[in-house]
C-alpha cells in the first residue's frame, strides 16, 4: 500500500470569517475571470448576475450580525464589491445604492458606540461623523476609502458637487477655502495602502479615485469648451487624456481637444489630435465630423466632402454593443450624450443631408443630387430609424411661420414672372396688384424656426428638386416635385379654417401652404429649363395664387435685396406710377447694408439663379426719370 498517495487534507478555516472571507475573495476571481471571457453577451450577463446575488447574500449574512471590528473591513469591502458589480451591470448607479452606502456607515459608527440622532443624519453628515471619530481604527481606512470613492462616483454622476466637495477636503484633511477645486482637491486625494491579507476588492480606491478624476476632468473640460473658455477647456481635456481613459472615451477626448484647437486658431495641432483619435480604431464619427469642420475652416472644400462621406459610412456601420466589464468605468459617471454637443454626430440620414446640403451649398449640384436622392430613398424605404428627418405630412406637423417664407418666395415668383412680360400683366393686375406691394421690404433678418434634429420632409423634397434642376435634370426635378404635391396637396383644403383664424389674427400661417407654392415654383423653373412656357406659367400662377391667400401680416420694414427686385420687376412690368411711388417711399433704406438673410435651402439656392440688378445703376435711372418727369 505504500505506493498509494493520500491526497492532503485541506486546512480547516480558523473561523466562520475565513470562510466568508474565502467567499468574497472566490466571487471577486470569478468576476474578473468572467470579465475576461469572450462567451455570448446574454451568458456573461446571466453568470454575472448570478455572481451578483452571491454577493448580496454574502453582504446579508454579514450585516445580520451585530457590528463588530473585527468584520467590518470584510463587511465594507464586500459592500463595495456589491456596489461595484451591480452599478456595471445596470450601467448606472441606480438610487437605493445610497441606502446600501447609508447602512455601512451605520454600521461602523455603532462599533464607536454612536448611535442615537447620528442614524437620522443624511450621507453627508454620516460620512462627516466616521472619518472625524477619534476611536476609528486604521485597519478600517482602506476599505472605508474605497467605500468613499464609490460615494464620489455617486455624487460627481448625480451632480452633488458641494457635497463630493466636502467629502474630498474631509478625505485629505483640509477644509480651507483654497482646496475648493474639484480636480486638485482629486489629484491630491490619496488612498492608504491596503494590508496584504485584505479581502479582495474588483476595484480598489486608487483605481476608482482615477476613474472619477479622469471624468470629472472630461465633464470640467466639456463644459468649458461649449462655453467658451478654451484655455481651461485644453487643461482639463489634456487632464482627461492621461487619466484612465477607456478607448470610446479616448476618441471623444481627443476629437474635443481638436475643436478646442481648432476654434483657438491652431488648425495644424487640431488635425494631429483628429487623427490620433482615428487611429485609436473604436469609433470614427466624432473625429470625422469635427474634421470636416476642420476642413470648412480652412476652405477645403473637397476634403471637408469627403470626410462627410466617410462620416455617412460609419454611422451606417452597426457596432455590436460591448458587453459590461465589471468595473465602474469612466462613461458611468457622465450624463447621457447632448444631441446639442459639438460632438454629436447624429443618424446616417442626418450625415447624409449634411453632405447632400454642403454640396448644394458649394455648387456640385450633380453630386447634391445623387446624395439627396440616395437620401430620399434611405428615408422612404424605411430602411433606417426615422429619426432626425420628419417624415410626418400630417397637418399637426407644421409650425407656424411668419414672412420668412413668404417674403423670398415673391422675390422668386416675381423675378419669373417679370421674365414674361406682358403675359402676366393682367393676372398681377387683377388677382394681385394690391398684394405685389407686400413684398417690400420684409424684416431685415429672417429666422427659420429651429430644426435641431434636421429638416423636415417637405424641405428634404424641396432641396433635392432645386439640386436636381441645378444639375440640368429638370424631369426628374419635376418627379421628386410630383411626389411632394401628392403628400401634401391634399392638406390645403384643411386650412381654410385656419387660413380664417390668421386674418383674425390668432394664429400664424402654416408651413404647409408655403411649401406647396414653393413646389410650383421650382416645378415653373423646371419647365421653363425644358423650354415649355406655358406650363411654367401654369405653375408660376399657381405658386402666386396660393401666396395671395397667405399674406402676412408682419409686413416690418428692412432688406434692400427685395426691394431691389420689386423695383425692378414693376419695371418690366411698365407699372412706373407704382415703381416710382414705392422708390420714394422706400428710398431711406434701399441704400443701407444689412445682415444676410438666413432662408431654407431651397430659396437660398433659387435666389443664387437669379441675377440681380446693380442696385446703384437701377437707382440712379429712377431719380433721372423723376427728375426729368418733374421737369416736364
């Protein structure tokens, strides 16, 4: 029998806390174990949560004991280790994590025989008591640091900044106004060394002060850059950049540091930063926006296109969501993504439009045409999430405007309609000649309700068919028309009564009206491109028709560009009584610089058509017929 070998017998644990504390250090392996897997998302999941409710049942055993020291680094490491994995895995510190904070301070101001009023204290005012207790004992400050790191994840993500401050000051023995400053009083924040038989901890209070640090410099550096105050902005950013950034994270730092680069005047240390943050590899959107902002800067307009179309690609990419590591990481302390940052990059549909509209804008119309199609048919075949780009022709839909529309819509119509000559004479002189005048001058700046999220429908269809006429296709110009009267024509017998409540004066004019003759508007530039006059009349009539029944009633006075072209439009007409009366009354200001107009698109674009007179030439040659006039 003596070639038999009797396996060792394992040594008994000297007490019911070795055990326990065997436990604790077996569940924090397999977390980190369990971490490092590359099973199924859903399995990681269901194995986590099972480690989860392990450790809740541990932290219950311990706490349904009467608080002692001996237990309590055991107790408040695994009440961290709790903390630690469910805030991971609910992404979030959910609100009754605070109870469970609460109740480990409890616990430990009953083993200093404090109990009484300072239960009914809040957090504050609890972690206030146990870090000032003269009898606390230094074997408990290891872990009642790392317990306190938790609680300043807590509150920098709840936004309790005063109160994070004054834990910090109370942590590092200072409470004098010049340690007020968040990162320096985090930087200066050091954690006592734990013992070598410690109970294991998933993350350790160095290592969650570094997270909080590194996001709090994130947020601080954020903030100062929508504001406006740069300089700080660099040094908190930089801040962020060494700290323990995650690599999604790292691509948003870096893709910040380049705007703030960018805005500071320094192009060239901007782009380096931007092309860091593609090499990192998580996600290129951010640093691809920022760079065609780069680009528009500096007035490369070819690379400011294509890195919009790199941009359209990679919001096209469907990016499998990572599965929690088990760790509170930098992005659980920051507010959900503002769709009103810098760095939001929106939807596919919205860089596609972003790219359909600069090349409008920059005169490819062949190429705006081609994206603004590819555009329409990503929306209308459902084909990607409808957000971003409102696709509801519902009447409810529309805002209410004011002569923003209405205003550079006459502009057009009547430039067009002066190309006719006489043909026309008689429909202005019987449908319109007392609402012609309403043209002039319309307010000196114009302001399109906001559209954060993106244009609406009818504008995408409108934009799309004045790029498509640019680019010499006026039938398919006429098409991407077609559909949009289909959509919405419908609607126009609806207004009446609403049309009743804006000459009562109690509500503003829809969009919907506007929008139709607007779409007869670029239909009669279609048609007279096609050389078919008689239907561009037919749809430049219906265009002024339907502006007849919206006139506005905020008829202020301001823009010299329209009044321009009413002078000149009457003067084709050979309406000189009403050309000269209106040049007197308008004389004070055609003469005046004033700011741009800020119209859609689609009339900014069909403005750009039209070739305006010289305004000095036009006026001299009205005060010479007056004068002459009068000498006669």
């Amino acid at each position: 029998m003596s070639h038999l070998i009797i396996p060792a017998v394992p040594k008994a644990p000297a007490s019911c806390l070795d055990l326990w504390r065997q436990k604790n250090d077996r569940l924090v392996h397999q977390a980190r174990q369990l971490a490092r897997d590359t099973s199924p998302s859903l399995r990681r999941q269901r194995l986590a949560q099972d480690i989860l409710e392990k450790f809740r049942g541990l932290l219950h055993t311990l706490q349904g004991l009467p608080a002692a020291v001996p237990a309590l680094p055991l107790e408040l490491t695994v009440t961290c280790n709790f903390i630690i994995l469910r805030a991971s895995l609910a992404q979030g510190f959910p609100e009754d994590l605070t109870q469970d904070i609460q109740r480990s301070l409890e616990r430990v101001l009953e083993t200093q025989n404090q109990l009484g009023p300072k239960l009914e204290q809040g957090l504050k005012e609890l972690w206030n008591s146990v870090l000032h207790s003269s009898s606390l004992l230094p074997e408990l400050l290891p872990a009642l640091h790392c317990l306190a790191s938790l609680q300043a994840a807590l509150w920098l993500s709840t936004d309790h900044l005063g109160d994070l401050a004054l834990l910090l000051q109370t942590l590092n023995g200072s409470q004098t106004e010049a340690s007020e400053n968040l990162l320096l009083l985090l930087k200066s924040w050091s954690s006592p060394a734990e013992m070598s038989d410690a109970p294991l901890t998933l993350q350790n209070a160095s290592a969650l002060r570094d997270v909080v640090l590194t996001a709090f410099a994130y947020r601080q550096g954020f903030q100062e850059l929508i504001t406006g105050n740069l300089p700080s902005a660099l040094s908190s950013l930089h801040e962020a950049a060494s700290g323990l950034c995650p690599q999604p994270m790292l691509v948003q730092v870096y893709t910040a540091l380049g705007t703030c680069l960018r805005k500071m005047g320094s192009p060239q240390k901007a782009l380096l930063y931007l092309t860091a943050a593609l090499k990192v590899g998580t996600t290129w959107a951010p640093p691809l926006l920022e760079a065609s902002r780069l680009y528009r800067q500096l007035g490369d307009t070819s690379a400011e296109l294509e890195s919009l179309k790199l941009l359209a690609e990679a919001l096209s990419a469907t990016h499998n969501p990572e599965a929690p590591k088990l760790l509170i990481e930098v992005d659980l302390l920051l507010p959900q993504p503002d769709p009103a940052s810098p760095l939001h990059c929106g939807t596919q549909s919205q860089a596609k439009y972003l790219l359909a509209s600069r090349c409008l804008q920059a005169g490819r119309a062949e190429e705006a045409a081609e994206h603004y199609l590819d555009l329409l048919a990503l929306l209308l075949d459902g084909s990607e999430p409808r957000v971003g780009v409102c696709l509801n022709f519902s009447l409810m839909r529309w805002e209410c405007v004011g002569s923003h529309f209405f205003y550079p819509l006459l502009i057009c119509l009547g430039y067009q309609l002066s190309l006719h000559g006489s043909r026309v004479g008689k429909e202005l002189r019987n449908g319109g000649s007392c609402h012609f005048k309403t043209l002039y001058p319309p307010p000196t700046q114009f302001s399109p309700p906001p559209s954060p999220s993106g244009p609406c429908m009818p504008e995408l269809f409108l934009e799309a068919a004045a790029a498509l006429i640019q680019a010499g296709r006026p039938q398919d110009a006429l098409t991407v028309c077609e559909e949009l009267l289909s959509r919405t024509s419908s609607l126009l017998p609806k207004m009446s009564w609403l049309q009743e409540n804006v000459r009562k004066g109690t509500r503003k004019l829809p969009h919907c009206p506007l929008w139709v003759s607007a779409t007869h508007l670029l239909q009669g530039q279609a048609w007279s491109q096609l050389k078919a006059p008689k239907e561009a009349l037919s749809e430049f009539s219906q265009c002024l028709e339907l502006l007849f029944q919206a006139v506005p009633k905020d008829k202020e006075q301001g823009n010299r560009d329209g009044s321009v072209y009413l002078l000149q439009t009457l003067k084709r007409l050979d309406r000189k009584n009403e050309a000269t009366a209106f040049w007197r009354e308008a004389q004070t200001h055609l003469l005046k610089e004033e700011a741009a107009w800020s119209v859609p698109l689609y009339l900014e674009t069909y403005l750009s058509w039209l070739h305006p007179p010289n305004c000095e030439t036009l006026l001299e040659e009205f005060q010479t017929s007056l004068l002459e006039s009068h000498d006669l």
